[in-house]
C-alpha cells in the first residue's frame, strides 16, 4: 500500500567550499496514514536534513519525495506552498514570534500561511475575526486558554511546545513533523507533550513523523522507526520488533544506550509504589558485606520485604552498596528492623523519594 | 549683548535643523529600508539568496559610504537642482542628506534584520508563507526593536550631517555655531547652538530608546 509519504532513494549532497559532505545517502521510506513514525539516529546523522526534505525546506540533490502519491519537485512554488500548509512542523527552539502574543502567534497560519492557495486563492482565505475564534479552539486543546494573551517569553517551555503544536494544528494539516521537539525539556515536561502528540494522532488521525535523538521517546510513542546512521538507513520497522530483534549494529546500541534512560520512567513507577509505604536506605561499607544481613533480617523477623532498588555506587572510589526497601505495614517491626541493621553496622535513613 | 534678533535666530535655526534632520531621515528610510530588505534577503543566507543583486547593492552601498559629506554636498548639486529647483537652501540641504543617510539606513536595517533567528524564519516557510509575508509578518516584525534603536542613531548622525548645511546655505543651528563661533570668536553664540544640538540629539536618544523599550515583547 502506497504511504502518505513515500521517500524514494533520496540523497543529499552539500556543497562547500572544501568538500562535498553527503548528509544522506540513498534513503527510502514508507509512512503509512495514522502512523507516528520515529527517525532516531545520533547527532550529526542527518535526521534533521531528512526531515526538511519532506517538506521541501532543503530540496534533495537526487531521489523523490512524494506525499499523498504527489512528487513534491514536480510543484510550483505556489502549489508547494500550498502542500506546506497541510505539513505542520514544530521545532526544537519552538520558533515563536516573539513580539507576538500566543493568540496572534496561532493565527498566523491562518491569516498568513498557505492555507487556501491550492484553490488559487491570494492568501488565507480566513477573516481575522474567524481565525481568532479557531485559535482559541486550538488553545483550549493543547490546555493553554489563559495564556492567550502572554508573550512566549512569559512562557516555559513546554508552554511555548504546546503553543507551537496549537499553530501546527491551526491549518487542519494531514502530518505533522516534530524536529527534535522535546529535546530541549525536562524529563516531565517531555512526558506531557508526548501524550499531547499521541492524543492528536489519535483524535485527529493526523500522521506524526519525530525526529530524535532519545530512543526513550521513540519507545513511548511510535509505532515505527527507522534508524538513520551516518546519512544511510540502517534498520527500518515495527518498534517492537526492531525493540525484540535489533538486526544491525547501529539498532543494538541505541536501544542499549536508551536503557539508561528507560530506567528514568521505571523510577517513576517506583517512587509511586513508596507513596504511603514506610521506605528506608540503607548504605553497605566493605566491612558490612560479609553477611548476608537482608536474607537474615527476613529469617529472623518471618515478615518480607521489597527490595525496591538495589545499586553499587562508587564514592571516593571506594565501592558502596545501597540499597532502598519498603518495610511491613506494621510500626513496631519497622523500629525493630531498623535497629537490627544499625546493629550490623548499617547507615539506615528513612527516605520518601529517590536522592540521586 | 545678546538681543532678541539672537532669540530669534536661534529659534529659526532649531526649526531649520529640525526639518533637515527629519525629512532627510524620513526619504532615508524610504530608501533605506527596501535597500537593507533587499541586502538581507539576497545575501547567501538571507530567503533569496542572489549573489548579483547583493553584490550591485553592496558595492553602492560602500561607495555612498566612503563619500565625504562635504564632497557630496557639492557632488549631487546637479541632482539636488533638478529635485528642488535650486541648488542652495534649507530645502535643497535635504536631498543630499538623504543620499547620504539612505546607504547608511540601509545597512543598519540590513544588521537587523539579520538578527531575526533563522528558525523563526524556517517555521514561517513550513506553513506556506510567502517570501513577501516573511519579510513584512516576520522579519520587520521581530526586527522591530532593533530597527527603532537604528533609527536614533540615524536621527543622530543626520543631525551632526546637517551642520554642514551652511556651506549650501542650509542655515540650522550647525551653521550658526560655525559661523559665530569658528568665524567670528563670538563663542558665546556657538556654546548656546551646541547646546542646543546635544538637547535636540539627548531627546532623539530618549524618545527612541523609550519607544523600543516599550515595544519590546520578549523581557517583562
């Protein structure tokens, strides 16, 4: 079946004054209508080249791009203009105008853009007054109503995020290109404008295609991914299968290197079992590790534990083991837990979330 | 002594300062402004890259530039008579101001311009935007407080221009204190006229700086 966007052989060479340097090489794809589609690669990969190719912002040296079965170098500048309003892009920095508040940054698409020059119309054929009325529709699904008003630089963020995807969506556009668009916010943050993301491609059906660097976001989102490296598609497919079965090199590390952050949203999961429950941190030094104490703190007390986070840290260079675990529910089997560790040689410390 | 006929003269030679300075730096900005688009978005990273336009631009530019006034002055007659009529005259100071201060304008717009970030620029043309809405919607827009900081310093540098009037019998306030106190040692005329031009140039600074201040969205 023929994609909504379909990416045929596509190179791209840039010319400079010492060299040509071949951001991409020979690169095909197929993205099927409805899916988010991940491009995850390393920096310097080219993944931000092959995403302005697909709407024509760098025109590719060789190869075809075709959206919706129309090659795009086969336009006029009008008619891709035109094709543009129908192919949202946010962006890394959130490119916001910043003399302008959020309700007049999302309308200008609407009033600007190419929306409505397909029919040969001169500009949007929208009125001001309309546009607005549409801008605060779009505001109130990205959850940023009361901020109409504001100028981006009052805004955090992942504020400015969910304004930029409100502009996105302004032109009822049929994909929507994310550039790196949770790279520059925190882990939470990033969280949120990934649900945002998913509930538009679910409510809209509009086909998502993210650029990253983070196979933590790739992982929580897509459906599928292709992997760029060093200008070539290594591996292209199902997440899951590609997550179960890596074929190439390049696939193998970025999932080995996405662990340390998955473990990010593990923790999460972990700091919400602790809520309630009486947790403790116990430090092991070298001379605590003969016996194997937990194992004999279970025996002698006939109550379990969970062992929630087990870890070897290295402090001063000398190796320390640290522990994290939830005690039964009952009080006086706590205090008699924690002495029986302090007796052993322990550092006991009530804790109520991770201090990293 | 000072007598009234001074009041008089020196009043006269604020409003005639004041006409210069403002009209040339209006027909400056006329011309200035479409030259430093032009610079801007022909240049190799500007929205239309043309590497002979700029060039013809650039090389006009600096040539206008490296032009000194007074040489100017009396260059340009030929054009300042067909404009005007006559070749003397507060009037006719004007047209040579504003050739001068337009090349001048329009490398100050061009700077500001360029300080409008790309990807502000790159989003405008995912949605469609046409080259001429990016210029007007996007880069005068975000450009705005730059360009106003640039239009007191060109207040300012026509202003110091203008003092040169004289040599075309031009009048202001340049000329008298030229003429009184570089002519005739009444340095007392000259000290009233120079404060009057720095006043003149101090509520320029002001007014200007208030004004990009308050339009500035991006820090409150």
């Amino acid at each position: 079946m023929a994609g909504i966007i379909e990416v045929h052989h596509l190179s791209k060479t840039f010319v400079t004054r010492d060299a040509d340097v071949e951001a991409l090489q020979d690169i095909s794809l197929s993205i099927q209508t409805g899916d988010i589609y991940g491009i995850i690669g390393m920096s310097g990969a080219g993944k931000s080249t092959l995403v302005r190719c697909l709407n024509f912002l760098e025109r590719p040296t060789s190869g075809t791009v075709e959206i919706e079965g129309k090659d795009l170098s086969t336009l006029s500048e009008k008619e891709l203009r035109a094709r543009r309003a129908e192919i949202a892009m946010i962006f890394q920095h959130f490119n916001l105008l910043m003399q302008k508040n959020v309700i007049d940054n999302i309308c200008f698409p609407l009033l600007y853009g190419g929306v409505g020059k397909k029919d040969g119309g001169k500009r949007g054929t929208m009125s001001k007054k309309d546009a607005r009325k549409r801008a605060a529709e779009l505001l109130e699904i990205v959850g940023m109503s009361e901020k109409a008003k504001a100028y981006p630089s009052q805004l955090s963020g992942g504020q400015k995020q969910r304004v930029a995807i409100a502009r996105a969506l302004a032109a009822n556009p049929k994909i929507l290109l994310c550039d790196e668009a949770t790279s520059a916010l925190d882990p939470q943050t990033t969280q949120s404008i990934l649900q945002l993301l998913k509930q538009i491609n679910r409510d809209y059906g509009i086909t998502i295609v993210i650029i990253t660097h983070e196979m933590s976001v790739v992982r929580e989102i897509c459906s599928h991914v292709a992997i760029i490296s060093e200008g070539r598609l290594a591996e292209q497919g199902r997440v899951t299968d590609i997550f179960e079965h890596p074929r190439t090199k390049e696939a193998k590390e970025l999932i080995v290197k996405g662990e340390g952050e998955g473990s990010r949203t593990l923790e999460n999961r972990q700091r919400d079992l602790m809520k309630g429950k009486c947790c403790i941190r116990i430090v092991f030094s070298v001379n605590s590790s003969f016996e194997p104490v937990i194992a004999n703190m279970v025996l002698r007390f006939g109550q379990p534990i969970n062992i929630l986070r087990a870890d070897t840290k290295n402090v001063e260079g000398i190796a320390r083991g640290e522990m994290i675990l939830s005690l039964p529910d009952d009080v006086r089997i706590q205090e008699d837990m924690k002495a029986y560790l302090v007796e052993r040689g322990l550092a006991v410390e009530e804790v109520d979330g991770y201090v990293d | 002594m000072w007598t009234s006929e001074m009041t008089l003269m020196m009043w006269e030679g604020t409003l005639e300062t004041l006409f210069m300075t403002l009209l040339s730096t209006l027909f400056g900005y006329l011309l200035g402004v479409p030259m430093g688009i032009a610079l801007a978005v022909t240049d190799k990273n500007g929205i239309r890259p043309n590497a002979a336009v700029y060039k013809i631009l650039d090389v006009i530019a600096n040539i206008v530039r490296s032009i000194p006034f007074l040489i100017l002055l009396i260059l340009i007659m030929p054009l300042t008579k067909l404009i005007v009529g006559r070749s003397y005259g507060t009037a006719a100071t004007v047209v040579p101001l504003t050739v001068a201060a337009a090349p001048f304008i329009g490398r100050m717009i061009e700077s500001s311009l360029k300080e409008v970030d790309h990807g502000v620029i790159e989003a405008a043309q995912s949605m469609g935007a046409s080259t001429m809405t990016i210029i007007v919607r996007v880069l005068l827009v975000e450009a705005r407080t730059s360009i106003l900081v640039g239009v007191t310093i060109a207040l300012g540098t026509i202003l110091g221009y203008s003092a040169m009037a004289g040599i075309v019998g031009g009048g202001g306030l340049g000329d008298i204190a030229m003429r009184y106190g570089y002519y005739r040692y009444e340095s007392d005329i000259m000290l009233v006229a120079v404060v009057l031009l720095v006043i003149l140039v101090q509520i320029f600074q002001t007014l200007g700086m208030r004004m990009s201040v308050k339009l500035d969205r991006r820090k409150r």
